[in-house]
C-alpha cells in the first residue's frame, strides 16, 4: 500500500476578513498544485483515493493536482481533516480505500503526521517544516489501511514544489 500526503498549496491572505476556511490558493500556490500534479504523474504516485480536508485551498490544491495529473479516483472531502492533529489523520487514514491514497491537510498536523507514520525520515532539508506543497510518499505491508500504525511507513519519495521544473 502507499500512502501519499500533501500539505496545501500556498494561500492567499489578501481579504482579513475572509474565514480561514475559506482562503483559496494565490498563484504562486496554483502553480505548485500543477507543479506537484505532473510530478506524481511522472513518478507513478497517482492515487485510487483522495481524502481531502474540506477547506477551500486544501480542495483548489487536489483541482490542481488532478488536473496536471489526469488523476481521477474517489475523493473524499473531510471536515474531519480540517486542522487535524496526527492522531485524527490516523484514526481517517485507518477508514481508506485504495491502494494508493493520497490525504492532503494542514500544518502542524499534517507534517507531524508526517514525521510520526515512518520509520525513518526523508533527509531532505524540508522534511522537519513541512512548507506549503511538501509531499511525503510512503510504502506500507499489508492490504488495509485499518491496521496502519505509527513508524510503519518507508518513505519511499519526497519534494517541495520549488524542487519541482515549472
């Protein structure tokens, strides 16, 4: 099984007044969704399943993605995975579908998660801060999700998309 996790593209913090719910992706992090998209394409990381916080720039981020992808599996969008600390990214993990699953959320949850569901971490110098884009891809034994635990994943990728060509 693999796994593949995604912080949100760059957002937009333009209107303060906008709910942070509801920020949506600027250029900048458009441009790496696409960047992130062809990357998984090209490296075979293309997911049956998608589970996405419902937040707007974490649901602009996978638009992006599958659209320079061409990836088209079932998504989910999860209320749940809004803000999640690593313990409700598991608990959600743990329900998938696929083979390839790809969660996409937000700092910090998602970069501890990160750092906690492998057994040893990437030695890319962003691994520890998880910016914007970064996306790990990790292999699991096994043919469930359900028993998926912490320090069981081997790492298998990682990049941020200014390592990514434009």
């Amino acid at each position: 099984m693999r796994l593949i996790l995604t912080r949100h593209c760059k957002s937009d913090w333009d209107d303060p007044l906008l709910d942070d719910f509801d920020r949506p992706l600027n250029a900048r992090g458009r441009d790496a969704a696409a960047r992130l998209g062809r990357w998984m394409a090209a490296q075979g990381h293309v997911p049956d399943a998608v589970l996405c916080s419902s937040a707007l720039r974490t649901r602009e981020t996978w638009a992006g993605i599958a659209a320079a992808s061409g990836a088209s599996p079932e998504v989910s969008h999860l209320d749940a995975l809004y803000l999640a600390g690593p313990d409700t990214l598991l608990r959600e993990l743990r329900k998938a579908r696929g083979g390839t699953v790809l969660m996409i959320a937000h700092n910090p949850g998602i970069g501890d998660f990160a750092g906690e569901i492998v057994a040893r971490r990437p030695r890319h110098a962003d691994f520890s801060r998880y910016p914007t884009g970064a996306t790990l891809v990790c292999d699991f034994e096994g043919s469930d999700w359900g028993a998926a635990h912490w320090a069981q994943g081997a790492a298998a990728d990682f990049t941020v998309p200014r390592d990514l060509p434009g």
